[in-house]
C-alpha cells in the first residue's frame, strides 16, 4: 500500500496531510528542535510486544533520554507505575488535545506552551480526530505520532509499517537521542 | 408562535363593535380546536420558545464549556463554491470559518434527529387518532404519574391531555425545526456559538418530539405505565423457537408490529408464530405484548438475516440496514415495508386485496411489497410467514465450518478487511489461522464485531467475512438466551418524591443513563459492565435503545442478567429500562419532575430555571457508548440544554466536537449564591459537558467524577468522592490528581480515606470554599426582605 495511505481507508481528511517520518533522524532532528515536546500515551500500547520488546519499555526510555514529559491518557498508567516510572500527568485523551489548542495555556508545570505533542498508542480514528482538532485550531503547535500506522493528520507520522520495521525505527530514534 | 397556534384554532376577540344592526361588546369567536386549559399554574417567561428565547441560557453554558472541534474533513462541500479549503485559518467563499463549519454540521446533524423523532411522532400520532379519536386521554401511569408531560410542561408552557392536545406540539416541534435546519443554508449564521445555541435548541425540540411519540403509543396502545416491574421479555437468538414460522420486525415505529400481533391475536395464533425484533421496534412490541422477542441492537442485522432464521421481514424507518431488501432476498425471505420514509424501490401494494399479496409473496416469488396499512402490513406478514416457513426451512447463507476453511484459504492478506473495520479489527490475521485451522481468532472477534458489514465490501476475494466471523462463532450466536425488562415508560412522581431529597443532596451519587446505538469500541458486554458496576454501587441506573438490550446480553457469575438482578423502579441500585429511543424523554423527564415535583420549582414554560436547578443539583449523567446516528446527537443535545452532562465512546469523537471545561480555570467555575447574591468558586462540576472516553475503565472515573454538582451536601459529596476515587483507584491507579477541586471542606473528605486525601488536600494548597445555594441566573438571587 502506499506509504501515506490513511490506515483506516476512508478517513482522508483533505489537502493538508502529514510528512513522513521515513527514517529515524527526522524524529530525532524534530524532538531536538522543539523546546517544548510532549507526549501523549494512549492505552493502545501495551498491546504491543514484539520479540522481547514491548513498547511501553522502549516509550519510557524514550521519554527518559529525550527529557519529555509523559501524559497518560487511560488507565495504561498502571503499567507505567509498576515500572517505577510516573508520569507528568494524566488527562483524557480529549482533554489534553483540548488544551492543546489554548495557547495560553503554559503546561503542566506553568512554564509555557508545548510546541511538539508526540501522540503513540490511541486508538486509530480517535487519534486521528483529535489530530486534526490540533491540525485545525493549535496552529503554534506541531505534530508527531510515534504509531506504525499513518496519520494524515498529524504534521509527522510514519508510514504503514510492519511490527517489525517500526521497532527498528522506534529503536532508531531512541539511539539517536544519545545517552 | 402565537399566531401559528390562532391560525389552527381562529379564534377571534372583539372588544366593542358598532354595527347597523346593533352594538356589541366583548365578543369571543372560536372556530376549530378549543384548549381547554384547566392547568392552574401561571405560564413562566419562555412558553414555545423560538430560536434564540433561550440564547443567553445556552451561552452561559457555552462559556464554561467551549467546543472543542475535531474535524472529520478539512474541506466544506455543502454548495457549488466548493470545495472549500478550511486548512490553515481560510475562509470558504461563503465568508464561514472552520468552527462556523463543525458547529454548523453539528446542527445539521441534530436536525436531522429531531426530525426523525418528530416526523416519527407525528406519523404514530395521526394513525392512533385516526384509530383511537383526537379525545382519547393520555394516561401514562394509572397511579402515581400526575405530570405526565414534564418535557411538554416545561418547554411548551402546556398540559396536554388528549391525543388532541399533542397536535400543536408537534406543530411547533415542526416549525422549529425548519427553522433550525433553513439556518445551516449557505450564509446564514456566521458564528459558532450561535450554531451551538441552535444545536442546543434542536436537542430541545427533539425531547419534546420524543415524549409526544411515547406518551402517544403508552397511553392508545396499553404498554406499560411507569410500572417498576414490567413484565421481562426475552433476548437473544438462543431464545427463538425456530421450529416455529418466525417473523422479524426492524426499525422504530412500533405500529406494523402491532398489526402483527392484532392479527395473532384475532386469530388465536399468537403461540403458534415467533415474532422477533430487532433496534427499537423490538423493545415497542414487546412493551405490546411480551411474548414478542429482542434479538438484539443495531448491529444483529446482517448476522440474524443471514441465519436464515427470520422467515418474514417487516421493517418500518431507522436505523434498518439499507440493503435489508439484498439479504433478505439471498435467504429467500419476503420483505415488507411499511414506511413512507422507507420504500427500498418496492412496489406499492398498500391498495391491493390481502390475498393477491400473499398469494404473489408465495406462488409469485416476489421479493419485497410496500404495504402503507400497519393491519395489512401484519396480516399479510403473519400469513406469508406460516405458509412459507415450512419451504423455506430456515435456510440462510450460514457457512459450514469445513467451507470456512476452504474459504479462508482464499484469503490474500491485502489486510482492506481490517482498514475498513471500523474498530480496526485483526480480520485479516484471525483467517489467516483459520485457514491453518485455528478458528478461534475469528471467534473472538465476534464479540466486538458491530456488524456493519465494511469488510465485506472492501474484499478483493469477495469473501463473506461477516460470515466467516459468525461461522466461527456459531455457538455463541445460537446460545445467545437472555431477558430484558420491558420497557416501563415514565419514572412515576411518588418516585420522585422518594429519591429527589437523596439525589439532590448527594446520598444517591447519581442517575446513570445508558442510552443510545451500538458502536461500541469493544462490543455489548461494556455496557453490560457498567451498568451492573453502577448499579452495585448504589447509582440510578436507567437503560435505553440498543444500550437496554447490550445491558442485558450479559449474566453475572450467578448467571443473572442486570434486570433480573436488580429491580425496575426508579430507585438507588435500579436498572430501569425506560424503552426505546423516544423513551429517552422520560429520562431527562425526571430530571424535570426533581426540580418541579420534589423542589417545587415553577414548570410551565420556565426552562431556564429548571435547567439551572438540574445543572447545579440533580447529578445526573447520560452515556452513550456506541452512539452513532443524528438521533444520539439530537438526544445528547437536548441533555446539555437542561445541564445534563453526555459521555460517549472513543468513536463519538466523529460527532466533530466536545464540550469540556477547564478545571485549571478557576474563573470559570463561580455561581451566584442564591442566598447572599454573591459569587461563589464551586470547584468544575460537572467540568465537562460532552466528553469522548477512550476506554471503559476511563468512562466510568469520568461518570463518577461528572455525577457531582454545587449543590452538594457535605455527606452526599463524600459519598460522590468515594466513587470516584475508588474508581480511579481500581482502574488508573492512585489517588485522582486532582481530588483537591472538589473537596470544599473537611466533611466533604469520606471517612475511609480520609488520611490519604488530607495528605492530597496539603501537598495541593488548599483552601476551604462555601457550599452555596447554586444558580448562573442573576434573576434568582433571593431578594432581601425590607
């Protein structure tokens, strides 16, 4: 299928569609941009494990070297606290996406508005509506789903990829961060 | 509005008249209807409100609960400027904003559901006039229901008490909705806010819409009368005697399935033919008899068709599969319809001899007829349906296990199957196993199939894969044996008066609505779930539509379903099912008779007022978590108009907008204390008025947390807080971050934890706050005695 396909065949949303993110050093060189990354974490992942790694582990290192802050949208916050990992904050996916397009609004620390939401693990046409509530109305903000489906909504989104070839990139990413 | 009504009525009033034959005085002429008005009451301030008598209401509301919109298309294409690139802060030709445009669909979309309702209102009406005469009275509850109309009461300002008097109500339901509907022409309003005032505005409409369906059909058809203990009903394909001539009715005007069972009746014959239904129309027949049975919501369709169960198909309007005609035809089952709105190309036989049809449904072969007669309609259903059954032998497009296998193989695994899924389903993986044997993946994803058929039509192999699924999963189709309460109409008043002083001080947490579609993220047994959930903890569980049925397909470990387990009536752990979709009304009817019957609130035509009183008092939350038609819209809207927070599945988000608070906005959470006048933080409750959850587990925290109100006494906001925190507790995990916004003073705090959220109360500043006397309308504010 072609690489910016929306996932979910109908849901095409119009003229303005997502970049790709066809290796590794483009998320890289987006996080290292961005002065105020963060991210989203739905409870789609922990369905994932992929031979031996499952994706919580690789988020949580992720978010840990990439110093982002981690909003937990659903009762995957569990799973984050069994791994002594505690998240900045937890808000309902619609709630988080709301004040996304406040600019006013400083984050959860009260310092300034976020300018990178990284979005993983909602589900599909969930994530995709509220991208494109952010798309149309958070025109300060910018984009990216870490999902191994495409986006069009987002500003950056990897292409439909097998489990295999978005475990390569998401590990990609993580080592390009450094240590 | 006014003089819409004269025009109906003419009545004519003349103060003095100089004529040549004499002088007259103070001469009233009436022609036409005569209101007999015998309601005591004095009218309140918004009797037949038009499009903007309620705007300020509506834009109070608006400015704690901003839309947030969430775009399903970045483009308008609704006139032939169009397409018009909404991206990046354009402007359409028309001048419109993106806003503009989501809350413009908005209303379109509850337009279209007050007009379903409505237009389904008016057509019961006028055929139970016409049978029953204009003067048969309204009786929804032989004891206990003197507020029979609380939705009518409030908005129209009127108490109906014929089948006669719901005429003008719906005439103004009509009005208003070409009203609302000539406002989304290409420019008319221009500002969102005013769309949402108007979206508001439909909601409303559609209760009353609603309410004149059921109370018509409650009061001339004999269903049952806000009875607690209505008779319970059967569920489920399992419970189908299929040795039997079967007869399958879908859709939601009751009134062909009750010439089906006239006819049974007059004929004695009632034990000898099964007949099942499914979406609303089931619930309405078996509130007319109880015999008749629930297969189940929405999304049973394709798979009770394709059983080859169903020797007859009779549908009437909404929510039937367009192509009911093409898979009744694949099982060689007649279908009848009987709708005006609905006529599938057939052609109309409503004039012709009962015999001739039957005759050409058996010896002819004919698909499909229109019949416009419910009684004709139900007799020649139930006629066809003995003399064919015996050929047909219920045979249907059901695969056998061994065909499933050779079909799978055929599989290709371009995975279009699971891209058309709307809930992204692993089809394309589980027949992939099947193919190898396995079919137990396939048979899993039966439970949160929805039955829409996509991955059908997105097959490049043409392979039946609604077909496969429930090939897999064929013993949990034909077990599938439930019950379901009957439908009981209105909550009675002596009800109320029991359980308003609990619900309104907070020792009842809440009144928990389950209403609306079956788009479920992850199948029936949610529902089910959450009610029983609710239900234990001592909630108001209420039940509608499709989400009555999903409440019921679903047995405890003692293998009780939530009807059998907990009792009908309107009280602390009930699980009341009202009825169908128009039954909806008598949800928010309560709500409406807590202000006016337990508080005393004034009801006629005073909206606003009772409004702010629910809004700020009676904690009462609707989910819909597979809502899915302009009808979900159109019923969520007319809650938010009354303060009635609406939470919807993760798929609701494709309704283009939210309505969320901001709790971190403390300005925005100030009443006015009735008492003192002065302006009082109460802390965001509700914070959000409709919000999208993405799981269950994060549905009901947010349920809990929606449940309290300003109005709170310290002992009933403990017991709101130890919901919501246990909630949280069990399926998020920890104490709830921001527990701190709702605790006002230390008797809020619930005993059994209370050292946890002291410690939660100290880390977070906080400050002790007033319990006040809650409104948002300035008018309300006591005046100080001189």
């Amino acid at each position: 299928m072609p690489l910016n396909e929306s996932w979910q065949t109908a849901e095409i949303p119009g003229p303005k569609k997502a970049s790709l993110i066809i290796k590794p050093d483009i998320a890289d060189a987006m996080i290292r941009r961005a002065k105020r990354p963060i991210m989203i974490v739905g409870h789609g992942i922990v369905e994932y494990d992929v031979e031996g790694l499952k994706l919580i582990d690789c988020l949580i290192e992720f978010a840990t070297k990439a110093h982002i802050p981690v909003v937990v949208t659903a009762s995957t916050n569990r799973e984050f606290l069994n791994r002594g990992f505690t998240p900045a904050a937890l808000m309902p996916a619609v709630d988080i996406g709301n004040r996304l397009t406040d600019p006013g609004w400083k984050g959860f620390d009260g310092k300034d508005a976020y300018d990178l939401a990284i979005f993983v693990g909602l589900p599909y046409y969930m994530e995709w509506t509220i991208l494109s509530g952010l798309k149309h109305f958070a025109p300060n903000l910018k984009t990216m789903t870490l999902d191994c489906v495409y986006q069009p909504n987002a500003s950056w989104s990897f292409p439909n990829s097998t489990i295999k070839d978005w475990v390569v990139n998401l590990k990609g990413i993580v080592d390009g961060l450094g240590d | 509005m006014v003089n819409a009504l004269k025009r109906k009525g003419v009545n004519l009033s003349i103060k003095e008249l100089d004529s040549d034959i004499a002088h007259f005085r103070n001469i009233s002429i009436s022609i036409g209807s005569v209101h007999h008005d015998t309601w005591q009451e004095p009218t309140g301030p918004t009797p037949f409100p038009t499009l903007s008598t309620l705007r300020s209401w509506d834009h109070a509301l608006l400015a704690r609960y901003k839309p947030f919109y969430l775009p399903f298309c970045d483009l308008c294409c609704l006139c032939t400027y169009g397409k018009c690139d909404l991206t990046g802060q354009k402007r359409g030709a028309c001048g419109i904003t993106m806003a503009a445009q989501q809350s413009r669909i908005v209303l379109l979309a509850a337009c279209i559901g007050a007009a379903t309702h409505t237009s389904h209102a008016r057509e019961l009406l006028t055929g139970l006039i016409d049978r029953f005469g204009s003067d048969l009275p309204i009786n929804v509850g032989d004891v206990g229901v003197e507020v029979e109309a609380p939705v009518t009461r409030l908005v129209c300002g009127i108490r109906p008490q014929t089948l006669g008097d719901l005429e003008p109500v719906l005439d103004y339901c009509e009005s208003q909705i070409t009203q609302l509907l000539a406002v989304t022409h290409t420019g008319q309003e221009g500002n969102n806010i005013d769309f949402e005032s108007k979206v508001f505005h439909a909601g409303m409409i559609d209760h009353v819409g609603m309410e004149v369906a059921d109370i018509a059909q409650i009061s001339a058809l004999g269903f049952p009368k806000a009875e607690p203990e209505s008779p319970l009903a059967d569920l489920g394909l399992g419970t189908v005697d299929v040795k039997k001539p079967v007869i399958l009715v879908i859709g939601h005007n009751v009134t062909p399935s009750a010439g089906i069972i006239d006819y049974l009746r007059a004929e004695g014959i009632q034990s000898e033919v099964e007949v099942t239904g499914i979406c609303c129309t089931a619930l309405d027949v078996t509130r007319y008899s109880s015999r008749a049975k629930v297969i189940g919501p929405i999304s049973w369709q394709l798979r009770y068709i394709r059983s080859g169960v169903p020797d007859v198909i009779v549908i009437d309007e909404q929510c039937v599969r367009t192509d009911t005609l093409l898979e009744a035809a694949k099982v060689k089952s007649p279908l009848i319809a009987t709708s005006e709105k609905n006529c599938l190309g057939l052609p109309d036989r409503t004039h012709d001899n009962v015999g001739d049809i039957v005759k050409d449904f058996i010896d002819g072969g004919i698909p499909g007829a229109l019949i416009l007669d419910p009684e004709k309609a139900g007799e020649v259903a139930v006629r066809v349906a003995r003399s064919i059954a015996p050929r047909r032998k219920k045979q249907g497009t059901d695969i056998s296990k061994e065909e499933l296998g050779r079909l799978a193989k055929k599989c290709t695994q371009c995975m279009l199957c699971r891209r058309a899924c709307p809930n992204d389903l692993p089809i394309a993986q589980a027949i992939r196993a099947a193919a190898g044997g396995n079919l137990s993946l396939l048979d899993e994803l039966y439970d949160d199939c929805v039955g829409c058929g996509r991955c059908e039509s997105a097959c490049t192999q043409k392979l039946p894969v609604h077909s496969l699924i429930t090939a897999a999963a064929d013993q949990k189709t034909h077990s599938e044996s439930y019950c379901i309460r009957t439908g009981r109409g209105p909550i009675q008043d002596t009800e109320i008066r029991k359980v308003g002083g609990p619900i309104v001080l907070g020792e009842i947490p809440g009144i928990v609505a389950f209403v609306g579609c079956a788009n479920y993220p992850k199948g029936s047994r949610e529902v089910a779930e959450m009610c029983r959930e609710f239900a234990k903890r001592r909630y108001i569980v209420c039940t509608s539509g499709c989400s009555a049925m999903s409440a019921g397909m679903h047995r405890d470990e003692d293998g009780r379903t939530v009807y059998e387990q907990f009792s009908g009536a309107f009280e602390a752990g009930g699980v009341v099912n009202v009825g169908s979709c128009v039954s909806n009304a008598h949800i928010a009817g309560a709500a409406i008779k807590i202000a006016s019957i337990f508080a005393k609130r004034p009801l006629r035509g005073n909206y606003e007022e009772i409004a702010d009183y629910v809004y700020n008092r009676v904690g009462a939350v609707g989910v819909a978590w597979g809502a899915m038609s302009q009808k979900a819209a159109a019923i969520a809207a007319g809650f938010w108009r009354l303060g009635i927070p609406v939470v919807v599945g993760p798929h609701g988000t494709k309704y283009r907008r939210m309505l969320l608070g901001r709790s971190d906005k403390t300005e925005d959470w100030y009443v006015y204390d009735a008492r003192s006048g002065g302006k009082v933080f109460t802390g965001p409750v509700p914070e959000h008025l409709f919000f999208a959850a993405e799981t269950k587990e994060d549905a009901m925290v947010m349920v809990a947390k929606l449940t309290m109100r300003p109005n709170d006494t310290s002992k009933g906001r403990a017991n709101k807080l130890a919901n919501y925190i246990d909630l949280h507790k069990r399926f998020v995990g920890g104490i709830p971050p921001d527990v701190h916004l709702f605790v006002r003073n230390p008797a809020d705090i619930p005993l059994t934890m209370k050292d946890e959220v002291t410690l939660h109360l100290k880390d977070h500043d906080w400050k002790e706050q007033p319990i006040p006397d809650p409104t948002l309308l300035p008018r309300l504010i006591h005046k100080k005695r001189v």
